[in-house]
C-alpha cells in the first residue's frame, strides 16, 4: 500500500484511497444491504439513505425526489428504482 494514501479506520482496517473519502471498503462491503427497497441501489446511495435514518419505505416518503437527489451518493438512476418501491407500497415521494 502506497504510505501517503494509508488510512486505517476506526475498526483497524488499512486501505489505500488516493480520494479525501474516508469510507473504509472493508466496513462498507460488511454493512452492504442485500435485501428490502435498499438492496436495489448502489452501496454509496444504500450508505447516504442510511446515514439519513431512512431505512423504510414510509420514511423514503417523507422525502421529496429533489431532497433524495441533494444527498451524496444518491444519483439519479436510483429514483426511478426508488419510485418503484415506493408504488409497490402504494406510496409516492412527497411533493
């Protein structure tokens, strides 16, 4: 591992990230959801809804698309997927 790009997060894992993210892989591959509305999205979109305190789809509706869209790591190829869920539920985003 390159020593000027070493990190070492709070539970010891050592990664090389050349970015200013500070998302150990390690911890981010064992926190991945693999079932629910969630499982459908990219991990940084999984990992922005979650840091959020969005973890159901009740609370999803609470939210406006633009309000998803402004957190990072939400892109907008997770809303239709999103609108989906939230349909299948019968519910919608806020407007």
């Amino acid at each position: 591992m390159a020593g000027s790009n070493l990190k070492i997060c709070d539970k010891g894992h050592r990664y090389d990230k050349s970015s200013n993210c500070n998302v150990c892989p390690v911890c981010d591959r064992e926190q991945k959801i693999t079932e629910g509305f969630l499982a459908v999205l990219s991990t940084p979109a999984q990992r922005a809804l979650r840091n959020h305190g969005i973890l159901s789809l009740e609370m999803l509706s609470q939210y406006t698309e633009k309000e998803i869209l402004s957190f990072h790591g939400v892109g907008i190829s997770s809303i239709p997927k999103l609108k989906e869920a939230l349909n299948s539920a019968g519910l919608s985003f806020k407007t």
